[in-house]
C-alpha cells in the first residue's frame, strides 16, 4: 500500500517536471519569436538594438567609435563580440544536449527532474519500440536533431571559411547556445501514441517528415559547400574578395536558401508530430522569424554591395518574399 502511494507521488512529481518544463519552453520559443517580430514595427531604437544583437559576419553592425568617449561597464559588455568560429560550440553543446535527452529516455533512473519522494522501485517500463509506447517518436525526433546537429558539427569546424574578422556579437552567442538545449528539449518533451505503423516502426507521417528532414539536410549541405567555395579560389586567402555573389542551385532563386532549407528541415520535424505539438510549432515559428528576419537583411545588404546583384531574386520564398 505504502509502495502503491509513493509510486503514484513519484509519477505526480513527473508529471508536473514534466508540465513546467512544457511551460517554460513555450514561454522561451514565444519570447523570442516576438522579440524577432517586433523588429517589423517602425521603432527606431528597437531596430538598431536587435540588428547590433543579430548581426554576424556580413551583417554585423560595425558602430563608429568616438575615441574620446568614456563608456560604462554595461555599455562596454554590450560591445563585446566573439569570433564567428564560435558557431560550432552551438553545435557541440546541440549534439551533447541531445545524445544526453536520448540516454535519459531510456534510462530516466540516473536523472530526475524532480527528486523521487523514496527509492521505491519504478513500475517495470515497456521496451522503447513497443507499439504505444509514447516516448518512441521522440526519440525519433531526437536521433534526426543528432543527425543534424552531427553535420553541422563538421560542417562548421571542416568546411566553412569565414573571412578574417568575421565576428558575432555576445548576445547572439548566448541565446545560440540556450537554444542549442532548448530544442533538443522541445522534442524531448513530445509524447504520441502510434496508429498506423509502417513496416511495424514508422508512422506514414513519421516518414514523410523524416525524408523531408533528410532532403533538407541534403541541400542545405550542397549549399553551404557553394558558400564555402567562393572562398577556396586559387591564390593567397587574403587577395581574394571577401565576399562574393553566390551563383547556382537555389542561389539562383533566393539570397539566403540555406535558411530555406533549416526552415523545411525543422517543418520536418513538425511532420513527424503530426502537427499536433505546440511546443514543436513554437520552436518552428521562432525559426521561420529569425530566419525570415536575417534573410532580408542579407538580401538588402547584397544589394547595395554588389551592382550586379540580380534585384529580382527574393530574400528566402523564390519569387514571392
Ligand atoms: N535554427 C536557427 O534558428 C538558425 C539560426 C541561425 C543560423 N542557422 C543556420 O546556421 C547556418 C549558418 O548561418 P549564418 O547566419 O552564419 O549563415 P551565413 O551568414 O550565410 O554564413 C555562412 C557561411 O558562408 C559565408 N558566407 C556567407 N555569405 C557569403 C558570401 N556572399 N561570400 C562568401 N562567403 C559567404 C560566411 O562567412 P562569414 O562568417 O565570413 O560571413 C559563413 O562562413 C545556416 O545554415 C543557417 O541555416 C540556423
């Protein structure tokens, strides 16, 4: 009896771990989607803040400094940049949370949320592929974002070449890296119960989102080997121009396609829920406003860089935005 009661607390004690830590993600993908979105508005002040906090490599406000000024602390730290290098840590810390979000699914013992109110043993789990079993396409969703986050990892250290200088600013890095645990959380938080299977595994939605995903991998791979290539000319690194206009493949449509390509590898994600988790909507929202956000920007600043730049390719959507 005594067992039965601490059982049932020990589950309530999941169940509201579970509930805040919804909460609480919900809340971070909402505030940041609206901190991107009120940049639309004609605010001024706004604008500047969140261009100087946004802006990295080629976009990064670079402000004319008065040497007789005498700054304050916070006006200093609000300075500080860090090189764009950095982005692989985003990566690292991604693929960590995430490997760490897959073991703690099979192995919930060795890390509660919320302290376990006795050591009674916890009623016997069923095997992580069991048909019903809720956690199975979270870890599904989970294995894609290791792969994703894998990829980037080597893509970041091994094939993109910033230009000397490329810097972001601090606050940038900071939220890279809170997001880097926030969505490896977002999809560990996601529970479904499986009807149609295919094969006995996948749901039809499961693979449709899951392909989707690797398309996007894909072509979002292809196109950061184009961006890479306008720097592997032959010749000393530093004669060549440090910025190019990139040519073929969806280039020919967009400015920024490879943020086209993180938009329809985390609606990939969104598929393989189903649509059905709102946590999983807010994280894709936030993506398709920071994106949207950056992809304009680097449309605008391409055309007033480059005379030649084809005024009629879009900024992310082909042909429409
Ligand atoms: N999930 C998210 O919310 C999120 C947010 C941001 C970024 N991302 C992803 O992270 C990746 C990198 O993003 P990013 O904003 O750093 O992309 P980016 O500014 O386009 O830079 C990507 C790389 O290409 C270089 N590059 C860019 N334009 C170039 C040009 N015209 N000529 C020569 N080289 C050029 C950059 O060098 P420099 O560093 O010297 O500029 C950098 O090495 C993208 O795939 C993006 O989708 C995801």
């Amino acid at each position: 009896m005594e067992q039965a009661v601490d059982s049932g607390a020990s589950v309530l004690s999941d169940a509201l771990a579970g509930s805040f830590l919804i909460g609480a993600l919900r809340v971070f993908w909402l505030l940041s989607t609206t901190l991107v979105v009120l940049g639309v508005l004609p605010f001024g002040f706004y604008q500047r803040f969140l261009r100087k906090s946004a802006g990295r490599g080629k976009l990064r406000v670079v402000e004319k400094v008065d040497p007789g000024a005498k700054k304050g602390p916070l006006a200093r730290l609000w300075d500080v940049t860090v090189p764009q290098d950095y982005f692989s840590h985003f990566y690292l810390v991604g693929f960590m949370s995430t490997l760490g979000l897959i073991h703690h699914t099979f192995y919930p013992e060795n890390f509660r949320f919320w302290p376990s109110p006795s050591d009674t043993p916890q009623p016997k789990k069923p095997h992580p592929f069991a048909e019903g079993f809720e956690h199975a396409e979270s870890i599904f969703l989970l294995a894609l974002m290791l792969v994703h986050t894998a990829r980037r990892l080597c893509e970041s250290t091994m094939l993109e070449k910033h230009a000397p200088g490329s810097r972001m600013h601090i606050a940038s890095y900071v939220y890279g890296l809170c997001y880097y645990v926030a969505a490896p959380l977002t999809l560990y938080v996601h529970r479904s119960k499986k009807v149609k299977t295919v094969w006995g595994l996948f749901s039809w939605h499961e693979v449709l989102g899951g392909l989707l995903f690797i398309f996007a991998n894909i072509k979002q791979h292809q196109l950061g080997q184009i961006l890479a290539g306008l720097r592997h000319r032959s010749g000393p690194f530093d004669k060549i121009p440090v910025y190019r206009i990139p040519r073929g493949d969806w280039f020919e449509w967009v400015a920024c396609p490879h943020y086209l390509a993180e938009i329809l590898l985390y609606l990939g994600l969104v598929v393989v829920s189903e649509g059905k988790d709102l946590t999983i909507w807010l994280m894709f929202s936030w993506v398709v406003a920071n994106l949207t956000y950056a992809a304009q920007l680097a449309r605008r600043w391409y055309v007033t860089k480059f005379e030649d730049y084809p005024k009629e390719r879009k900024a992310i959507v082909p042909l429409l935005f």
